[in-house]
C-alpha cells in the first residue's frame, strides 16, 4: 500500500537526517529512485521548485512526493491530498518527538558527551554525503551517462554553458559586487537563462 | 522575586499566538535553514523577546545533534517551554500546515505545466542552478570537516565510496553510512582516546 510505503519511507528520512534541510537531499534521492517514484531529472526539478516556495525544503520535498504518488493510487486527488498530508508529517515526526523528548526531560541533551562523540562521526559522513550527491548530480547533469546498449558519456552543451555562465554571474554579483545571491535569485536566473539559450539557439 | 516572577509571567504564551508567529516564519522563510534563522532571530529574539540571542545559539547547537529540519526543532522546541505539548504541537504545525498548503498546490499543477515548451526549456537552466546551489553548499559545509585528522579521513572515505557505489550501481544505502559514522564517532572519541590517554598517563607514572 502506498500510503504506509510513504510514511515509513520518510520517517526513515526524517530519522536520518541531520543538519538541516541538504542533509535531507541524498536521502530523498535514494528513496525516490529506488521506489521507483521519480526520475533523476524530476528529482532535480523538485529541489528546484522547493528552494522558490516557502518553508524548510524537507516539508517541500516530502508533500511534494506524496502528492506524486497518491494522485496515482485509485483514490485520484483525493490521494495527492492524503499522501502528501501523510509523507510530510512521517518527515517531521521523528524531530517532534525527539525534541520533545529533550524539552521534559534533559535540558542539556546537546552536551551529552557520547551525544557529541557519536556526532562527531555522523557530522563528516552527512557533509560527505551532500558532497558526493552534489557532484553526482553535476555529472548526470552535464555529462549525462547513456547506460542502454554500449556506456558512452555524451557532453549535454546547453547545460554546461548554461552552468558556467550561472557561477560565472555568481563570481561577478559575490566577489566584485560583493552583494549575496539569494538561492531565488539563483533559480530564476537558470529559468531565464535556459530560456535564452533555448530559443536562441546560443550554441 | 520580584523580577522571578515577571520573567516566569513572560514565559506564558498563548498556543493560537505560538501558531501564528511560526506560521508567518514558515510563509516567509524561502530557500531553507539559513534564511529561515535570520527571520527567527528578528521575530523571536528581536521583536517578541521570547528567547535570548545565547538562546537561540544554543538552539541552532542542538538542532544539529538532534535528526529533522532545524525549524521544527525550534518550533517544537520553543512551543513546548512557552505553552507544554500543546504549545509544542501549535508551533510545530504552524511551521508545517502553509509550507504543505502551498507545496501541494505546486504539486498539483507542475505536472500539467512541464508539457509546455517554455516550460521544460526554462528548467534545463533550473536544473544547472539546482545543481551549482547543492554543490556550494556542500562545498560551504566540507570547511567545517578541516577539525580533525579523523574527521577529514571519514569525510573522504565516505565520499568517493559514494560515488564509486553509484557508478557500479551497487545498493548500499546512505542510512548505513550515517550509522557507521556513528559508531565510530563513539568508538574513537568516547572509547579510544580515552583508553590511550589513561595508558599515557600510567606509563608516566
């Protein structure tokens, strides 16, 4: 059943996750490529559509797979509703409980010792893991590997200009300007961007 | 006494007030954590006074050690020491119910827009944003492994065994790192060093 595949799949992710919302991202990849749920292009178009509408991205990423998923159950859009009602609180279940947990009973949970010890490992390994997911998706998405027939690497043109001119104004509005480029910003600038390059014909 | 008094009069706030303040952290907070605490900080510490800038602080600390998106922690955090569990449970659902609202609208009306030329057009450049966003704050994020030799290790090792498994397509699960990080976190600092400071220590003796 969908529904509880949901909810135990982003419990898991709600559970797993620390340091804030991209600790969630290689998580959530794992969990819709392997379900079966989305493509790797869609999952990326979802980060997108997260950083522009408001709130923390986890809740974003969670309503939006569970609105996915059970607008495709028998239940229709009903389905969207309550599969997405169901993915987002499964995701923010484990930190209610724990953090409630911490406010009855121990003040100082953080300064726990072997609470600090044990982060000190899982800290490296959830920074190692948004790094290794960061530049797995910039080969998918540049050089996108053909895995039907014979592997071949192609070179996608459109996108690697389209990135070197995106961190390209980034440099310009960070370091000349020295002025902050809002995560917004950033994606509007790809949405104008690909549609330039697009309907030019630029390269 | 006096002054005990009002700041234990302070504390009470009403759970309606607990779920509209968050409610209004969540609509405004776009592009996730770190917006999300310099909005907190002006509502919270700024303007309401419901919590010191130590405070807050010493929230974002625990946040980190604690598993969730760190402005649930907060809500639920604060929600409960301002008004118990249903304080908790307001604070909590105000930061989720606009944020969910909102996202399932998108959801709902996506689908249909990709079929667009324009559309798909103006997303192969999201994709590229998308992509240099994650890959700066990842980059952000690896400065803090500098802190020890330890940390820097597992950060490598972790890394490359990632990719390696992608490309050989072999399914281990990113769950099972985390749990190996931290078993050895345990192991190394509360285990280890100890064990090796206390043979230096008898070997002076």
């Amino acid at each position: 059943m969908i529904f509880l595949r949901l909810f135990l799949e982003f419990l898991k992710i709600g559970l797993f996750t620390f340091g804030g919302g991209y600790g969630m991202i290689p998580l959530v990849r794992e969990t819709v490529l392997k379900n079966g749920w989305m493509s790797e292009s869609e999952f990326i178009n979802m980060i997108g559509l997260s950083e522009v509408t408001p709130g923390p991205i986890a809740i974003n990423m969670a309503t939006y797979v569970g609105s996915l998923q059970g607008s495709a159950s028998s239940l229709g859009a009903f389905g969207g509703f309550l599969g997405s009602l169901i993915a987002t609180i499964a995701v923010i279940l484990p930190a209610f409980i724990v953090m409630l947990i911490f406010s009855i009973f121990l003040k100082k949970f953080g300064e726990q010792k072997h609470i600090k010890n044990a982060l000190k490992g899982i800290n490296p390994v959830a920074i190692a893991l948004i790094m290794s997911t960061a530049l797995i998706l910039l080969s998918d998405v540049l050089f996108p590997i053909n895995t039907t027939g014979s592997v071949s690497v192609s070179f996608n043109r459109t996108s690697i200009f389209i990135f070197l001119l995106i961190a390209f104004i980034y440099l310009i509005i960070t370091k000349v300007l020295k002025k902050k480029a809002h995560p917004i910003f950033m994606i509007c600038l790809g949405a104008l961007l690909g549609l330039v390059v697009n309907y030019i014909n630029l390269i | 006494m006096n002054c005990l008094m009002k700041s234990e009069e302070a504390k009470k706030v009403s759970s309606w007030k607990l779920f509209l303040t968050f409610m209004k952290l969540g609509l405004f907070s776009f592009g996730g954590g770190a917006a999300m605490l310099m909005l907190i900080k002006e509502e919270i510490v700024t303007k309401k006074g419901w919590m010191s800038e130590e405070e807050l602080a010493e929230m974002v600390g625990l946040s980190e050690s604690t598993p969730g998106p760190i402005a649930i922690n907060l809500a639920t955090y604060l929600g409960y020491r301002k008004h118990g569990f249903l304080g908790a449970l307001c604070a909590t659902l105000g930061v989720m119910v606009p944020t969910f609202l909102i996202m399932f609208i998108v959801s709902m009306f996506f689908r249909n827009l990709m079929q667009y030329e324009p559309v798909q057009y103006a997303f192969i450049g999201v994709k590229c944003a998308v992509v240099f966003l994650i890959l700066r704050v990842a980059f952000s994020l690896a400065k803090q492994v500098k802190s020890s030799s330890f940390a820097v290790i597992l950060f490598l090792i972790v890394a490359i065994l990632m990719i390696l498994f992608h490309y050989l397509n072999i399914d281990f699960s990113a769950i099972y790192f985390i749990l190996i990080g931290l078993f050895l976190g345990l192991l190394v600092y509360s285990l280890i060093i100890p064990l090796t400071q206390k043979h230096k220590e008898e070997v002076k003796k």
